[in-house]
C-alpha cells in the first residue's frame, strides 16, 4: 500500500469477476488510495462486480454495455454529476464471436465478426477516451489492454489481433490529440492469462504452455504485473510516458527463437 493515486478519482472499465485484468488493476490502485467507479456489462455480471467494488470501498457502480449509446451517455453523465472531474480512466474490454476464433483467419472472419470484434474492441476505447477526456483534469491519464496478437499471427487470435492492431493504432491518435493537454494514454501488452476472456480463444493449454517455454522469464504472465505497470503508467510515476505499448509478457515479444531446451523446469 502507498499513496500514488491519492486524491485521484477514475473508471474501471472490464471487470467481470475476480479473475479479470481490470481487477488486479483496481486492486492496486485502491491500493495506493485511488477512489474508484466501475461499469459492469449486465445485471448478470453486477452480483460479480459488487462485491468485489465494496471491497475496496466502492459502491459507484454503473450498467454498461459499449455498444450502447445510451448506456455510454448514462456512464460519463454519472460521472459527472457524482465527481464532476476524473483524473484516470482503465479500459480492459474485448469481444469477438466464438466462430470467429478459431481455425483460418481468412475463412471464418465475417463482416458481422469483424464488425463487431473491431466495434466492441477497439471503438469503445475510441469512444470512452473522447466521453472520459471531456471531463478529465489536465496531466491525468488512460491504459488500455492490448496483446500480442496485433503485432504477429498467434493462432485462433484472428480477427481479435486485427482488432487490437486498431486499438494501439487509436492509442497512438488518442495520445497526440490528448497530449497538449497534458493527458498521457497508453496501451499495455499482457501476455496470456486465464480469464474469461482468454477461454475464448481457442487452444488455450497450447498457449499457455508455449509462453511459458518460449519467454525470456519462462513463466506464463502474472496479472499483479500488469497491475503494476498500469499503476506506473496511471499515476505521476509514468510522467513524459504516452502512446506506448508496453509489453508485460514475461519477455516473449522479444524472443526470436526459443531455446531447443529450457533453462528451467
Ligand atoms: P475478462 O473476460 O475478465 O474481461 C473482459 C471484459 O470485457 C469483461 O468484463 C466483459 O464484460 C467486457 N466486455 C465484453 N464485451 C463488452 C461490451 N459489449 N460492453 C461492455 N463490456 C464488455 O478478460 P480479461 O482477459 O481480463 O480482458 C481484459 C482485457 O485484457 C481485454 O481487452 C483483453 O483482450 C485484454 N488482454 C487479455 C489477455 C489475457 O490473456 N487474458 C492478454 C492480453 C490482453
């Protein structure tokens, strides 16, 4: 615990349960005194979300679905009216269709798919920074959660890898257009972690196995990790730190070659 974020207000947006990324970032920003709100996708996700916002002392919690205008509008009017300025804002959202995640990419990406991968994964980042920076103090500051999968082929990742190559695309826009105002935006690159959102991707044992093998640390990535680098690129730490994406996966994006053997077990 510490006092990094005291005095700062943001939206947490992505959690589902006890496993998401979004969480272990809450948590650490609660740590060092950050007060929180957090979205939710549904009532069935609220009895989830609940409980784990009382848990570090948050009951601003608000319904919505980014592909809703109307629930977007409600989001930010809340914000507004309850704290009327956020210092912070953490976006940890995707989505595509099962059918669209596994097997060939050129054969099973629909326009629906894409559509909606693209829509769901990237815009709503597009769209949450634009309500979010209209009420953000000057000198604060967005993350997003990125992978791998934008940069290279990673099997079944498909159209959710195209989606995020948007989404670090919109990073960069969104940090030059936010700059001037002194408002840093920056996606994180997270290697594999069980999630929900993880166990849509099709071969799942494989990828977790590969990373683990074939990284520089040869560990699969631990989410407190990510939780700290959000820490450091959300609060005065990351200061001069914009439309960046920082990968904290263990070192896999750095390997050209795994080693025929690993150095540990
Ligand atoms: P998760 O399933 O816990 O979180 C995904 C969240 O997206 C959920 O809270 C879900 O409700 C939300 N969501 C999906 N569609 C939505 C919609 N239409 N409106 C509102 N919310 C919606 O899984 P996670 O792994 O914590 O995912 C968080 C972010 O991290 C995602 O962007 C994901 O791509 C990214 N990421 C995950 C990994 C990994 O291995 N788990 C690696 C790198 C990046």
């Amino acid at each position: 615990t510490g006092t990094l974020m005291a005095g700062k207000r943001g939206l947490i947006m992505g959690v589902a349960n006890k496993n998401s990324i979004a969480w272990a970032i809450a948590q650490q920003l609660a740590a060092q005194g950050a007060e929180l709100a957090f979205t939710y996708q549904g009532d069935k996700l609220k009895r989830r979300v609940e409980p784990l916002a009382a848990s570090v002392g948050s009951d601003f919690l608000l319904d919505c679905d980014v592909t809703n205008d109307d629930q977007m509008d409600a989001t930010f009017a809340a914000l507004t009216d309850t704290w009327g300025q956020i210092d912070f804002l953490v976006h940890a959202i995707a989505f595509a269709g099962r059918d669209q995640l596994e097997g060939s990419f050129v054969d099973s990406t629909t326009r629906e798919g894409f559509k909606s991968a693209l829509d769901i994964s990237a815009y709503s980042f597009v769209d949450a920074a634009r309500r979010g920076s209209a009420i953000m103090k000057d000198g604060g500051a967005m993350v997003t959660l990125t992978y791998l999968g934008s940069e290279r082929v990673v099997p079944n990742y498909n159209v959710m890898g195209v989606a995020k190559a948007a989404l670090e695309a919109s990073t960069r826009y969104i940090a030059a257009d936010l700059g001037p105002r002194g408002i840093r935006v920056n996606a994180i690159s997270a290697g594999p972690i069980k999630t929900l959102a993880a166990a849509g991707i099709g071969s799942g044992r494989h990828m977790f196995r590969f990373n683990k093998a074939a990284s520089a640390l040869q560990d699969n990535t631990d989410s407190k990790g990510v939780a700290g680098a959000a820490l450091y690129l959300l609060s005065d730490l990351g200061l001069s730190c914009t439309g960046e994406t920082h990968h904290v996966d263990g070192g896999f994006h750095a390997i050209g070659m795994p080693r025929e053997e690993p150095l540990r077990a």
